[in-house]
C-alpha cells in the first residue's frame, strides 16, 4: 500500500516508520522543515526507543521517504494519514485547526481516489467535517469524481514504548462508513494483530472510544491519588490499600499507582476536550471534570510538602529534581509534574538543579533559565537540601541513597512515585516523604 502520512511527531513518525517495515511506501510529510531536514539526514528529532534503527533502515531500503510538500506525499498515495497534533484551546476544548490545515491541503493537492484516515485524537463530529472540507475542495477544482471517504482510527501506542505497542498493539479501532474501506484497514493492519482484535465500528463511536479509555485510565489515577490524600491525614498506607484492591479481578491493578500526578500530550487534554464535548452537546460530564481537577490539584503536592517541610522562604537551599520527563523512557515534557514543582521551587528562591535521561534538551527550551542541570542523580544531589523523585525513570530507581546521602547537605528525600522503601531510607538516616503513606519517616521531621 502507498501511504501518505501527514504529521511527522511522535505518532506519525512511529506509525509511518511501522507501516513502512511492514513492506508498505511511506512518505511522511511535516510542515517542520526541520524535522524534515533532520530526517532526511538521518537524525530522528525525539527519543522513542527502537525507532532511530526502524526509520533509517526504511529509509536505506527506500520504503521511507520525508517531505514538506504534501502534493508529493500525496502522489500514488492510497490512504492517507492525519496525525497532526490536536493540543487544547484557549477555552480548554480541542484546538482543530492543524487537522483542518491539512483536510484542506488534501483537497487542494489530492487527484486520485484515496482514503483519508484521521489517527488524531479528535472529537465526535470531527471526521465528517473533514470529509466535508475534502470533498467540498475537490468538487471546486471540478474533481468531484475523485472517490474519498474518510476513517476513524484513533492512535493507543504509550510514548516509551511505541514501537512495542504499534507492533503488538491490544486491539486496532477503527471506525468506517464503507466495505471498501474496512477491507482497505483490514488489509493494512493484518501483518500486525489477529483480524478479530481490529475492531470495526461507526465513526462516530470510534472518535468517542479514545476519549473514553483516557478517561478511564486517568480517572483510576485521580481516584487513587483521592484515595492517597486519605490516608496520609488517616495515616493509613495507599501500597496496601491498593494491594488490597487489585487482587479483585473487577477491579485490577493497573493505573493505580498513587503520585504526582498524570501529565503528557495526551490525558490532560484528553480529559478537557472530553468536559468540553459534552457540555458543547448540552450534557455535564462530570467525572471528566472531576478527574481533572483532582489532578491539578496532585500536581501540586510535590511543591506543598517542600513548603510545609522547610517554609515559603526557601532561598538558599538547593533542590535536586529527579526528572522531568511526565514519564519514563521519554523526552516529552508536556504537562509534567516537574513544571508546576519547579515553579514553586523557583518562586519560593530554591535553586533547582535537574537530571533526567531523555528531556534535558527539551527541557532547556521551557524551563526558565535559572535551572541548573545535572547528568547524573549522584551528580544533582550533590550539596543538596533535598531530592525529589519525579520521574520514576529505571536509573533513578537503582540510585545508592547511601552514597549519595553522604554528599547532600541535609538528607532529606520527597518521592512523588512511592518508588522507594520507607524503612530502607530511615535505615539510612534519610527524612522520607512519600504519597499516601501516612508518613515523615525518620529525621527531624
Ligand atoms: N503522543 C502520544 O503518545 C499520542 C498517543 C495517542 C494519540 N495521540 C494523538 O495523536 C496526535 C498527534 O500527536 P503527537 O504527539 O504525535 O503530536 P506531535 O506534536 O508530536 O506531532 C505533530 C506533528 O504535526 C506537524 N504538523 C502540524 N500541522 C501540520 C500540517 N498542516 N501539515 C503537516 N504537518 C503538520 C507538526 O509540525 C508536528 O511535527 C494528537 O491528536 C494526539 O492527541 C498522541
């Protein structure tokens, strides 16, 4: 199958660069041109691991092309992709207009049948306005024979492990209006999952399916965080609690780690434009709302237990930040907990110096200036008066406390992802905060 793919981000880079190994012709097409260049030349301009090895063999064996004029993307292209960003708008709904940008440049470039498959996450409605921009351009060129339809088919792959997921995914939906079509997805999507796990569906219940299993999953997080708070005023343990929970097979164990909070390019925003849909459609959605605001108000609770620990005034004191990535095995800071810490950090005169595997690069481009970066967590917690955990990233979690302990001025340890044992860093002598543990273990506090 010739595919064209339009946005060259996270998404549509892994999907191009899959679809690709799997013997399909892939040009990927981006209004960036330095993402462009950068893939042209071989570099890959964000870190997904197995992706680097994926695009440039494609790329060598000429199943994988990149370009910023989407006329030549689009010249022997069956199916087209749209996998542009879809990030909130100033009222907090979905901003549509990239995705709009490019159904309007298929209509002014395309010349051949082709079918357009909307993999953004976008709201119920919106791939029958795409259609609508399509085919009204089209039939203003005096192209309206040109056959197009247009398909849901909302994107599950988790940053970090992308790839992983794209080639093993749980399940493929897909939403359609014609037998032409759902063979054309079947067909494409065979070589990577069992034909009874690609889900067919109408379109509308497609758009609406990916917004429903972020909130769902976000909605776990913000319960348990809830949950979380309880226990530390009850001085009850959230570990045991969730123990105690998820061996009920109704129930499970996943997305029921109590933190600091979900971020990314994805739930947040998920969750908003969820709120927004419904109200635009005359209902409340109230759980989106309420998980919402739970979670803003977790991503605050690094930055108050520094507070409530060592006072407004923190000048003076230097703070080592374990991540800053919203998670492990990415570069992708949108949205993270880090943020809001590191303002309050900031704003109360800490000095905040930073480590994290993947985002410092991106990091440098958002965060103030005044942040200090370090490479490794041995390095950051020199002569600090505190560490916190972040982002629970692999290294981070082998890191010997007791050497680093040594060096910092004050052993004093915030874990936002509960990643640590309480009592091995009271054994060390360590002041430990963590989430919903109903506890200060050791020191002075
Ligand atoms: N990142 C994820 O983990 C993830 C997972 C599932 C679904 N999604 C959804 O997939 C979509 C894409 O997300 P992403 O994280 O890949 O976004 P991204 O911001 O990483 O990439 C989007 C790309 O689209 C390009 N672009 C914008 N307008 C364009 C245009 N008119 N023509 C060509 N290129 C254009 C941008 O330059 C950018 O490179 C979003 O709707 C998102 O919600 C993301």
């Amino acid at each position: 199958m010739n595919i064209c793919m339009v946005g060259t981000g996270y998404v549509g880079l892994v999907t191009g660069a899959c679809f690709a190994e799997k013997g399909n012709r892939v040009c990927c097409v981006d209004i960036n041109r330095d993402v462009i260049k950068n893939l042209e030349s071989g570099v890959v301009p964000l870190y997904e691991p197995g992706l680097d090895e994926m695009v440039s063999r494609n790329s060598r064996r000429g199943t994988l092309r990149f370009t910023c004029d989407i006329a030549s993307g689009l010249r022997d292209a069956d199916m087209c992709f749209i996998a542009v960003g879809t990030p909130s708008s100033e009222g907090g709904g979905t901003e549509l207009k990239y995705v709009y940008a490019v159904a309007d440049d298929i209509a002014s470039a395309l010349d051949r049948d082709c079918i357009v498959v909307v993999k953004s996450t976008v709201p119920v409605g919106t791939c029958g306005e795409v259609l609508d921009r399509v085919t009204s351009g089209l039939a203003e060129r005096g192209l309206a024979g040109v056959r197009v339809e247009v398909v849901s088919n909302p994107e599950f792959l988790k940053e970090g492990s992308a790839v992983e997921d794209f080639f093993k995914p749980d399940r493929v939906v897909v939403g359609v209006a014609s037998e032409r079509a759902r063979s054309a997805m079947f067909d494409l999507y065979s070589p990577f999952v069992e034909g009874d796990k690609i889900i067919f569906m109408d379109i509308a219940s497609s758009e609406i399916t990916k917004y429903a299993c972020n909130a769902m999953l976000a909605a776990r997080i913000s319960f348990i965080n809830e949950i979380a708070l309880l226990c530390d005023v009850a001085g009850a343990d959230v570990l045991s609690v969730k123990a105690g929970m998820s061996l009920d097979p109704r129930i499970g164990g996943h997305f029921l780690n109590a933190g600091c909070g979900y971020g990314g390019s994805c739930f947040p925003k998920d969750i908003q434009a969820l709120d927004q849909t419904g109200r635009a459609m005359g209902l409340e959605m109230k759980m989106a709302a309420a998980t919402s605001l739970v979670n803003e108000r977790q991503k605050k609770i690094l930055g108050s237990m520094i507070v409530d620990r060592f006072g407004k005034n923190l000048k003076g004191l230097k703070i080592a930040v374990l991540g800053l990535a919203f998670k492990p095995n990415t570069d992708d800071m949108r949205y993270a907990p880090s943020i809001p810490l590191i303002d309050t950090l900031l704003r109360c005169g800490a000095g905040a110096i930073a480590v994290d595997p993947a985002a410092r690069g991106v990091a440098a481009k958002i965060l103030p200036r005044c942040v200090e970066y370090a490479d490794t967590a041995f390095e950051a917690t020199r002569d600090a008066d505190a560490a916190v955990l972040v982002t629970e990233w692999e290294e981070f979690l082998k890191v010997d406390w007791s050497e680093c302990g040594e060096r910092m001025r004050r052993k004093i340890l915030f874990d936002g992802r509960n990643a640590y044992s309480p009592s091995d860093l009271r054994a060390l002598g360590f002041e430990y905060y963590c989430i919903g543990r109903g506890c200060v273990v050791g020191g002075e506090g």
